[in-house]
C-alpha cells in the first residue's frame, strides 16, 4: 500500500502544481477584460472601434481555462461542492467508505462518461479546425480540447483520493489528515 501512497502524493503534487499555475490565469483574465473595457470606452472616446471579439472570447477561454483545470485540484483539496449533511456528521472511517465508493462508483464512471461523450465533438473540431462564428474570434478547437485534459486530469485526482481513502480504512494512514494548505 505504501507504494500506492506514494503515486497518490505524486498526483497531489502534480494536482497542485497545476493549481497554482492555474491560478494565475485569473489575474491574466482579470487584466484582459480591464483593458477590453478600457479600449471599448476608449474607442467610443476616440470614435473608432479599439475592442475586438478576440479579446471577449479569450475572456471566456480563459475563465473555462480556470474552471475546468482547477476541478482536480479542488477535488484534491475537498473544495469542491459537497452535501455534507451527513457527511460531516460522520466518524472518519465513515467517510472514507463514502469517498472509496462515491471515487469508484460515481465520480471515476462519470469521468470517463464525460470523455466518451467529448470525444467526438473535440475530434470533429480538430478536423475541421473550427474557428468562432465571430468575426475576428479566437480557434474553438484549443479550447474545446480541454474538455478532455481537465475530465482525465479529475480521473487521476480521483485515482488518488480512492487510495488515500482506503489508506485509511486500512489503517495505514491517520484517519484526520492534516487541513491543506489553500494555495489558490
């Protein structure tokens, strides 16, 4: 099991490296709508058009960017949405059999549904290379490929929280891991 522990605090690090990545692009996103709205009032200041559909649609990418790459990180660092009623009310044991069978009948299952079912429109997209209905818009075929990056990367993030919750049933880790640090 030991060795399994260690793929598991192998992905974490990953999970948070790339969460700290990640959490970058919302200031990028931030700066890009402050200046597409300055150079829209601008524009209006100066009577010609300094915005573009460019900088609306690298908005949204980027805001898409932040949402699905940081769900694995928030799965990792139990952020993410949760009806805990019950759930909190629970011994640690308790809630280690929740999360082995909630990872592996519910989340893994539902991943790799999301993938199965991107695919198609991901792969179309890349044939075709398609771009944004809009004039002067941004390539749609990057961003749709994300889908995939960002459900497989869920997958491998539930991977480890299924060992680190077994861990626990087995007794080889402590029951009440240490809160981790937030680092978004």
């Amino acid at each position: 099991m030991e060795r399994w522990y260690r793929i598991a605090a192998g992905i974490d690090r990953l999970s948070d490296a790339l969460g700290r990545g990640v959490s970058w692009l919302v200031l990028v996103m931030v700066l890009v709508g402050a200046g597409n709205a300055l150079a829209r009032y601008l524009g209006r200041f100066l009577g010609t058009n300094l915005s573009s559909n460019a900088y609306l649609e690298l908005q949204w990418y980027l805001f898409s960017l932040v949402f699905l790459l940081a769900a694995g990180y928030a799965l990792g660092h139990d952020a993410h949405v949760r009806v805990d009623v019950i759930y909190g009310r629970l011994g640690p044991r308790a809630r280690a059999w929740i999360d082995v069978l909630g990872g592996l009948f519910l989340l893994l299952p539902f991943c790799g549904l999301a993938l199965w079912v991107s695919w198609p429109s991901v792969y179309n997209s890349w044939r075709v290379l398609e771009d944004s209905p809009d004039p002067g818009g941004l390539p749609r075929y990057p961003i749709k490929s994300v889908l995939l990056v960002a459900f497989a990367w869920v997958a491998v993030q539930g991977v480890s929280q299924v060992i680190k919750s077994i861990a626990v049933l087995r007794g080889d880790r402590p029951e009440e891991p240490p809160e981790p640090e937030a680092h978004l």
